[in-house]
C-alpha cells in the first residue's frame, strides 16, 4: 500500500520519508537483548517499538526482513572493555557452562516477550556464533589504518578515525569533551586514549569465553557484533537500525566509526531510538531496588507492585505513549491502563454484537484514515488509541440504543479494529483463549448481577436493587435500562 511513512532518524534528527533501499524490501537490525539476566521492563520497551515497526511496514506491503542479535559474548561488567564478561561470571558462579546460560536466559526472554505478543524477527544471530565474519571484519579495519594492536588486543584508533571522520555525529557529542571526561581506568595502558575501544580482547587466563585469532586467544569487542552481523544479513548498507537511547552512544556511535572505517561509508539509513522507562520517576536499577522483571509484573510478585499486570496491560501501557518520549511506571498508571484496555476491548466486544441497521443515524468519521495517518507520521500509537476510543463512543451510543449504523459502518468499524487494534498494535483479543474465557466469565458475572437487581426490583426490594447499582457505578460500569432490557458498558 502506498503511503508516506515518516520516521524521525536520529542521525539527521529530524523526521524523514522513509523509502526503502530496494523497493518493496526492508532491511532492519535491532539490537537485541544481553542474555545473561531475567527479561525486565527495560527490554519490554525496544521488543514492543521495533515490533510496532516491523508489524506495520509488513501491513503496508513491504517483505521485512527484521534481524535481532543476542549478545552472548563480550558484555563486560565494568564497562565495554573492562571486567569479567558478564555470562561467563554467571556460569561460574552457578557451575553451568556459559551456553547453559546463554540458553537458559534466552528461553526465559523468548517466553517473557511472546508473552507480550512481540513476533519473532526473521534471523536472530548469536554473537557467539558468529566470530569468524567479526574476526575479518577487525581485519579490515586494521587494513584500513584505523585499529592498532596491543599486547594481543586490538582498540579502534577513535582520534585518527576523527581527524578523517567525525566521531560522534550520532550522538552529537564533540571528542575534546569526550577525551576531558573520560577517566583513564586502571589496566587501560595498552590503549593510546581512553576513547579509543575494544575490538579484539585477549583473554586472561580464567577467562572461560575465548577464541583463537591471528592476535591473541580471546573474544570480539562487544560494539561489533552489530556491525558485522546486520552486514552479514542486510548488506553494506541496510534501512534501518534501532535499539533504546541508552545505546546510541557509545554502542551506536561506535557502530558507525566501525562501518566507515571497514567499508568507507556508513551502514545505516536510518537510525532509531526508543525512549527509556523509569519507574515512580526514578532510573531502573538493581540498587535503587526497582528493577521489576517481567515475569514479577505478569505474577504481581515484586513489593513494589500492588497487584500482577497481563502482558497485554503493559504491551497497552507502553503504547498509550509515544516511543520517543520517556514513560514512568508506577501501579496508578498500570491500573488506569488496564481500565482503558478493558474499555477497547468492551467496545469491540460490543461492536461484534451489534445487528446492522438500514441506515446510519450518526456520522462516522474516517477513523482507517486517521489511524493511518497517525502512523504514518513517526509511529503515532497515542494518537491511534485516541482513535480507537472515538470510536467505541459511537460504538456505546449504538448499543446503548441511541444511534444506529448501518450495515457498510460496521463493518468498517470491524475493520479498523481488526486492523489496527489487532494486527497493528498486536493487541491480543479472543485468539487467546484464556482471555476470550476470562471475558466470557465477566460477561456473564456483570449479567447475573443485573438479573440479580431486575429480580430485586420486581420485589420491590429498592435497597438491594440500588446497591447493585451503585457498587457497579462505582466499578466503572455505565447501566441503562433501555426497551430491549438492560444494557451496559464500562465508561
Ligand atoms: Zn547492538
């Protein structure tokens, strides 16, 4: 389908139309989860983003292919390029062999987003997996004149890259505020300047994670399995690479020295980010004791949550803002999204109901069109929720009897939420089959109720009858006696 789709590019920081390299096809590369810890709320973000993307360029047409790396060698704990690397410490300290860890995270991440509904992407390329094409690409660098080697290591010469380049063009960060700010650490001596990073390290002898190269036995410096796997599978230069802000600098920043240094030119098209969670205003952290997984959202089991959340309420929460701005979580806001899914799902619970008139005596808008263009201009979702409740107003107006529609609005009405409730937020629905129980559960709870309250009233016992009433006002519930009995939904 043709339609102008604009994306904000970080590097141009400014919204571009997006055409696609090869028309017709999308390469796109997310950077992808450090799989040496529980799936958190921090992951959730990115996964829900670049799922938004990757669902609505297929919707538009166009045959994505969506690569997502897993970082399973090369993350140290202290920085990029000191420290133990963080599997390898777990797999010592757990007795497992560091692919046992690898696996078992990955499983857990795999469970903990499809949980969210997230799809998977096309290829997702192990680090590990991948460290013959990363040693060859270090090659090219070096041949380049752009790396040195030292002591079996080899850094990226970040102040010979900048006098031919510009080192932090993404970022918009300058080298002389970057070289006064940078500490020299304690074992960086084999480097020339504290800028400059890993692209090769040698391993220290209780190192469990190393490979032979023509260097050292060790293991790829942690920015390059980007560059070189989203150039293994989506060419010298490839749409689109997203990934949190957190990792626009150093990791992105890092990336695109990488490519032009090995290639001559950048790799990337455009480059996106999605903005970070905090949680009751505060930055996600073990030490601040706020670091919620998913599975303790999903379970309500951490003391900082007053109750669990569905994975469709925080997949919902997240998309209620748009992903560049920030979002704060907190059980006040969870709760209130919930209430606002439960109201979009009631009214397409209703709208599935509803028996078409002759004709429609209310106008309905456009809304395909304007959820469109909500995400045509740089992903929208807000805008399209808003949408989506405009239209379950004219839905509740139909069922409560105040307004007919025709047979062509319904099923226009259907379509948008099909479309874009369904397919394109990757809201799930009656697919899932605990969720069209649990619905068909409340339906019928609120319905015995109201029977409850017609019996009451037939008895002339008002006290009962008023009681139900008021306690489901309340709860949220809009009831009306209307000539066809009873009717409700929530407000
Ligand atoms: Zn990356």
């Amino acid at each position: 389908m043709e339609r102008d789709l604009l994306i904000y590019n970080s590097l141009s920081r400014a919204k571009e139309r997006f055409t696609p390299l090869h028309p017709g096809h999308v390469g796109m590369y997310v950077c992808g989860p450090t799989v040496y810890g529980d799936a958190h709320l921090g992951h959730a973000r990115p996964a829900i983003t670049f799922d938004i993307l990757y669902r609505y360029l297929t919707h538009l047409g166009y045959k994505v292919r969506y690569v997502r790396n897993i970082t399973d060698v090369g993350h140290l704990e202290h920085d990029a390029d000191e420290g133990e690397d963080k599997i390898a410490k777990k797999a010592r300290l757990e007795q497992l062999e560091p692919m046992e860890v690898v696996q078992m995270y990955l499983n857990r991440y795999h469970r903990d987003v499809d949980a969210l509904n997230v799809l998977p992407p096309s290829i997702e390329p192990h680090a590990s997996g991948h460290i013959i094409e990363q040693i060859e690409y270090i090659k090219k660098i070096l041949e380049a004149g752009y790396a040195y080697e030292s002591c079996g290591s080899v850094y990226f010469d970040v102040e010979k890259y900048n006098k031919d380049h510009n080192y932090g063009k993404l970022s918009g960060r300058n080298i002389e505020d970057l070289i006064s700010s940078t500490r020299s650490l304690d074992g960086q001596q084999e480097k020339r300047n504290p800028l400059d990073f890993a692209l090769w390290k040698k391993a220290s002898p209780e190192h469990i994670m190393h490979w032979p190269s023509p260097w050292s036995e060790g293991f790829p410096g942690w920015h390059l399995e980007c560059s070189t796997m989203g150039t293994k599978y989506l060419g010298e230069t490839f749409d689109i690479h997203g990934g949190g802000l957190d990792l626009m600098f150093p990791h992105h920043e890092c990336e695109i020295a990488q490519s032009v240094a090995a290639q001559g030119h950048e790799a990337v098209r455009y480059w996106m980010h999605n903005n970070m969670i905090t949680i009751n205003g505060k930055k996600m952290g073990k030490s601040y004791g706020n670091f919620i997984t998913l599975e303790e959202f999903y379970q309500g089991s951490h003391p900082l949550l007053t109750q669990a959340y569905s994975p469709m309420v925080i997949r919902f929460f997240i998309l209620m803002a748009h992903y560049r701005s920030t979002v704060d979580f907190s059980n006040e806001a969870l709760q209130a999204a919930e209430k606002a899914l439960m109201k979009i799902l009631d009214g397409y619970r209703r709208l599935m109901n509803l028996k078409p008139a002759e004709k429609s005596s209310v106008e309905v808008p456009d809304f395909m069109e304007q959820c469109y263009q909500a995400m045509d201009d740089d992903l929208n979702t807000p805008q399209v929720i808003a949408t989506l409740f405009e239209a379950c107003r004219i839905i509740n107006q139909a069922t409560d009897g105040g307004a007919q529609l025709s047979a062509e609005d319904l099923e226009n009405l259907r379509l948008l939420f099909t479309t874009f409730l369904v397919d394109i937020l990757g809201i799930r629905v009656s697919a899932d089959a605990d969720s069209a129980d649990s619905m068909k559960a409340y339906e019928g709870a609120v319905d015995l109720l109201l029977e409850v309250r017609n019996n009451a009233k037939a008895a002339k016992d008002w006290a009962t009858s008023d009681l139900i009433r008021d306690q489901l006002k309340a709860l949220g519930f809009n009831i009306k006696d209307t000539k066809n009995g009873v009717e409700w939904h929530l407000d």
